[in-house]
C-alpha cells in the first residue's frame, strides 16, 4: 500500500508553481528580456470620458488607461492654447482619473473641440457636438428623470399586461402561440442589446475590452441563470408544473436590464443637451414596449395572478429605465454600460431557452407539433413587431 501523502507536502506542490511564476516575472520586469532595441513611440493613452459645460467653461474629466504615467503639458480649444486647472495634477498614473478645468467662453449651439497635448506630443481629442449647459444634478432633475423613466418603462408595460384578460380566452394552440410570440419578442431583445452592448463596448478604454465584457457578461449571466434554475429543479416540465408566475418574473428581469439601456440612451441624450433627441426616443421607446407586457403576461395564462402581481412584474421590467436615465443623465460610463447590456442580453437568452422547452414539453403533453405553422407565425409576428416599433426609435 501507497502511503499517504503528508497534506503539507501536498500543499507545497501546489503552491511551488506560483511561488515559481512570481519570480520569473520579477526576473523580467528587473532584468529585461535581453533586447536591445529601442522604442519607437512612447506608449500614452488618454480617454476623455466626459466633457461637462459648466456656465465659466468646460470641466473635462480624463483617464490614463495605458500603461505608463502621462503628462499633460497643454490644452487646446477650438484650435487655440488655453489655460487650465488640473485636479489633482497633469500628471496621470496608470489607471489614474483627473478632472480639467477649462474657462472657456463657449457659445451655445457651436461645435467645440478640446485637444490635450501630452510632454510626449501625441494629442487626444473630445468634441461637443453642440454647445449646451449641463443639467446640474439637483432635486428637481432627478424627478424629472425619474418621470420619464416610468412614461418609458413602467407605463407602457403595464399597458401591455392589460390584455391579459383578452388573451385568457385563447384554447391550448393559442396560448402555445402566444408563447412563440413571447420568444419573438425576447430574441429580438437580445440581439439588439448585444448590438448596443457592442457599440458602446467599442467606445469604451481599449484596455477595459469592452466589447469583450459584453460576451462575458451574456455567457456568465447565462449560466447563472440555468445554474439557478438546475439548482432549483424545476425547468424540465410543462407550464403548469413550473408555474407561470415564476416565468413571468424571469421574463420581467430579463426585460427590466434590457429598459436600463433605454434608460442610459435618454438619459445621455438629455446630458448632451439633445432634447430633441431625447424626447423622439422617449415616444418611441414608449411605443415599442408596450409589446413587453404581452410577453410578460403570456405564461400567466394559466394561472389566477391578482392585480398585485401585474403591479409588480411592471415595476420589474419598467423602473430599470428610471435606474437607466439617472444613470445616463448624470454618470455614464461605456464601460460599465456594456457590461450591463452584455448581463441583460445573457437573460433573455435563457429565459428564451426556458420558455422554448416549456413549449416542448406542453406541445408533447398535448400531442400538438412544437414547430407548427401558428407557433412559427407567433416567433415571427414577435420578431416583426419590434423590428417595426424599434423603427420607430431609428428612423
């Protein structure tokens, strides 16, 4: 017989590696790697995260994201050398953020364009498309935020779920449809929030890898979600045995991470000093979800929900938007901004794939085609009514 190995040998072999890998990097970061040639350009990133307008000039906020210290030597606006505060100091470490105080006489209306100029000469830019007063981040506009965020998110939604009396009329093949409609729906959700994602990943600090933290974030929040569900049991049977309600929460949160970046794009909007814009995507988004609450309210079919629950799901799936302006309107970020959409899409896609083997398991224990002609119309009217709506929102 093999005798047992002592635990503290076997944690020494565990840790040896790593103790060993500790020194090889130190040995490389000290020592070199041998090479001799000499860099052609120094290595600086700048990102200019946000640029406000305040009424003496412009308040600049800046991270260093590459991997040296940087220097700001000087600052152009519109082409000429301006004067500037720095807080804390023109010099950034890796990772580092500084605001810049800029008195710039601006005029409202006209494009401006800040340039920074680095002690190594290389020059990174932001633009004001038009020149607007930021909202300041008081009381009232926090309201008032907050009022669009329920006209975008809660309202149109609950509007939705009213047709949950009409649609209690429906026979078994009916309500297989309306399922299909409801994965319509959500698959034309996801896409388009991974596409969000994506164009906001890009716009992020290269280092961040934002467009990879959208993938990472749907896959992980996937697998969380199904993690949660294996954990519980309970997704391998029909509608009945699972409970609809359960399925409409899911849907709601799903929903709900998916209005947040509504709620980021009006609320950046309002920032900018786009009203227009702001306004044209609050009736559209309006618009376009209503169709929501239909899906919200399909699994409950066949259950008794009290108006209780339809106040609920609708807060779920709507009060995000106000979450998603205030967000937008006063702190947004690309990169945290593209890993919540990556979150929100990972949860459609699983709410998708329960919903999917609901229909399965019912059309079986009903001895009903799970592909049949109405449930592909159903997926198909989903996909073709938000196409339409969002058009609405595009155009």
């Amino acid at each position: 017989m093999n005798p047992k190995p002592n635990k503290r040998m076997v944690w020494l072999w565990g840790i040896a590696p790593l103790l060993l890998l500790a020194v090889v990097i130190l040995l490389i970061s000290n020592v070199g790697t041998g090479v001799k040639d000499q860099q052609a350009a120094p290595i600086e990133v700048l990102n200019i995260e946000r640029i406000v307008l305040q009424d003496d000039g412009f308040q600049v906020t800046v991270l260093n994201s590459g991997p040296k210290e940087v220097e700001i030597a000087q600052v152009v606006v519109d082409d000429a050398f301006w004067n500037a505060e720095f807080d804390p100091g023109p010099t950034l470490q890796r990772f580092e953020l500084a605001t810049i105080y800029i008195p710039y006489p601006w005029v409202e209306g006209d494009p401006h364009e800040i340039r920074l100029i680095t002690t190594n000469g290389l020059l990174f830019s932001g633009e004001v498309a038009a020149a607007m007063k930021t909202p300041e981040a008081d009381a009232n506009r926090f309201l008032q935020y907050a009022l669009i965020g329920f006209y975008v998110g809660v309202i149109p939604v609950g509007l939705g779920l009213l047709w949950f009396p009409f649609m209690r009329r429906y026979t078994t093949k009916g309500i297989q449809t309306i399922l299909a409609f409801t994965v319509g729906l959500l698959f034309f959700l996801a896409v388009d929030t991974i596409q969000e994602g994506l164009e906001l990943g890009a716009e992020a600090p290269g280092v961040f890898q934002g467009t990879g933290l959208v993938w990472f974030g749907a896959i992980l929040s996937f697998l969380f979600l199904m993690a949660m569900d294996q954990s519980g049991k309970r997704t391998s049977g029909s509608l009945a045995e699972i409970g609809g309600k359960r399925v409409s929460y899911k849907i709601a949160g799903g929903i709900g991470l998916h209005n947040f970046g509504e709620g980021l794009a009006i609320g950046a909007a309002f920032a900018a000093g786009e009203a227009s814009l702001g306004t044209f995507l609050i009736i559209g988004f309006t618009l376009h979800n209503v169709t929501e609450g239909v899906g919200i309210a399909a699994p409950l079919l066949k259950d008794r929900p009290t108006w209780k629950t339809f106040l609920s799901l609708a807060c779920v799936a709507g009060a995000p938007a106000i979450l998603g302006t205030w967000t937008g309107g006063f702190v947004f970020n690309d990169t945290l901004a593209a890993l919540f959409f990556g979150i929100g899409a990972g949860a459609i896609v699983q709410v998708i794939f329960v919903i999917s083997k609901m229909i399965v398991r019912d059309a079986r224990r009903f001895e009903l085609p799970a592909v049949s002609w109405l449930n592909l119309g159903g997926v198909t009217l989903g996909i073709v009514l938000m196409y339409a709506t969002a058009l609405l929102v595009n155009f």
